[in-house]
C-alpha cells in the first residue's frame, strides 16, 4: 500500500503529540512503527485508522486524501480493521458475538455470509471451542485472536496493530505474532506498532522510528535496524536491544 503524510499535527490540549509529519512512503505490504512511549506511535496510528482526526495537515492512503467530513471519516473508519492492546472487546458478548454482531449491525453483511465468515475464522483460529465464552472466561492470547478474528472479518483494506502482544505472556506473544506473520505471508497489508524489534524487523518491509512527536527515521526495515543514523534511533535500539 502508500502512504502520504502531509504536514500532519495533532495537538492534546497545548501540547503537540505529533508536529508537522510529512513524508511519502514508499509502497510497502507491512510498516512498522516504533519508538519511545509517549513519542506519538498511537496518535499516528489512530489518525491512521480514522479514530483521531489531524489539527493539521492531511493523510494520503493509496490515491485518496482522508476527507475528514463525518459521514466520510465513519466509512474510512469502517474499512480499516484494527487490533489494540487491550483487546477491546465487548464484555458482555460471546466471543462469537463479538465477532458476529459487528458483521451485521455495522457492516451489513446478510446473516449467512456473517456465520459463515464467523465459522471460518474461528475455525482457522482454534476458537470454535471457546464460541460461546465471554472475554473475561478467555485467556489473553485467546482474546486477541478473537480481536484479530474481527478485524479480519469486516474484509478490511488493511490491518493496524497497536502492540497487540503487551498484555501477553511470552508463549501467547509468540503465538499471535505468529498469526500475525502468517497474514502477511497471505498478502494482507498490515501497520504495526510494536515494543518487540525481533518481530518488527522480521514482518516488516519498511519501519518508521517516531520519537518527539516525530518521524525522526524511516526506511526499509533490514537496512534500519541494521544501519541506524539518528543518534535518538541508534540511542532506542542499544537500549531496548539490551536484554
Ligand atoms: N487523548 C489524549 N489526551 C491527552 N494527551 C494525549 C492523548 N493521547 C496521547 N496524548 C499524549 O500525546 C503524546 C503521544 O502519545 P502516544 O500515545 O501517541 O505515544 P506512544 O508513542 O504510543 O507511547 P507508548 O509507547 O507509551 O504507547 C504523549 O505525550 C501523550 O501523553
Ligand atoms: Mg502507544
């Protein structure tokens, strides 16, 4: 996919989160996002997926400028699956309803197709045993494959991730960044932030490092982690690539 970003800002009360982020990326299948917390990956992110709406500037997905009018935000929004840390799921669902009601009280699908969809993708996930529990009666692993399940499911123009793995023990970590490789291996296009460098330089083809509300460096994911230029990337990775 392509992306554009064009003098893009966000502002959270008198502080900038992100300041005039401009940059034409070349095509890619999957981008990763990293850097030090609170150095805007979530704002970009969320302006990504049409939850946040810029201060300035304005985006370009493929051969389209956002339109951030209402009715034309929520469409966006509705073609971009998206996966958080939290999970975000409804609590008081099934996690087959989670995945179902969504399918057919936002995104029209006919009821056939919805179970259909549901079946295959619970099927594929090894969630069909756990259908009928609700999130709180599923492990962390279990819960974000039923988050990923959803967001596949809406048949979406592409995938963003916001460190889908945080809350996860490192056995649950490995299994759904797995999953999440395997999409990728399938051709979907994916926008990932990630804590998990390992993982971002393995599934990724081009990386952005955003610090100070800034893309500070970008490039193509092997020669980044492999040959960092700004002191600040150079600093991040000798300290997260420590242990
Ligand atoms: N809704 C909000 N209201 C006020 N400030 C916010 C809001 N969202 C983000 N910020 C601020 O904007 C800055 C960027 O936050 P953001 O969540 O994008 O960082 P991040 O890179 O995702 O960090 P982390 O790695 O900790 O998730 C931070 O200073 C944060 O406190
Ligand atoms: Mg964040």
């Amino acid at each position: 996919m392509r992306l554009e970003f064009s003098g893009i800002g966000k502002q959270f009360g008198a502080r900038w989160a992100l300041r005039d982020v401009s940059l034409v990326l070349p095509p890619f299948q999957s981008l990763a996002i990293i850097g030090p917390s609170g150095g805007g990956k979530t704002t970009l992110l969320r302006i990504l997926a049409g939850l946040e709406t810029p201060d300035a500037g304005r985006l370009r997905i493929e051969d389209q400028w956002v339109d951030y009018a209402e009715e034309a935000l929520l469409l966006h929004r509705r073609s971009i699956g998206t996966v958080f840390q939290a999970y975000n799921l409804f609590l008081h669902l099934s996690a087959r309803d989670n995945v179902l009601l969504p399918l057919l009280r936002v995104h029209g699908f006919p009821v056939a197709q919805a179970q259909e969809t549901v079946d295959a993708l619970f099927k594929r996930f090894q969630l069909l045993p756990h259908a009928d529990r609700r999130p709180a009666e599923l492990s962390g692993g279990q819960q974000q494959r039923v988050a990923i399940a959803r967001a596949i499911a809406i048949r979406p123009r592409f995938l963003v991730f916001d460190e889908p793995t945080s809350a996860l023990d490192p056995e649950m970590t490995a299994e759904v960044l797995d999953l999440i490789a395997e999409l990728r291996m399938e051709g979907r296009d994916l926008i990932i932030v990630t804590h998990n460098m390992v993982f971002a330089r393995e599934v990724s083809d081009q990386c952005l490092f955003v610090a100070e509300g800034k893309v500070i460096e970008h490039g193509q994911s092997s020669e980044l982690f492999r040959h960092p230029q700004n002191p600040l990337l150079v600093n991040f990775l000798a300290k997260v690539l420590r242990y």
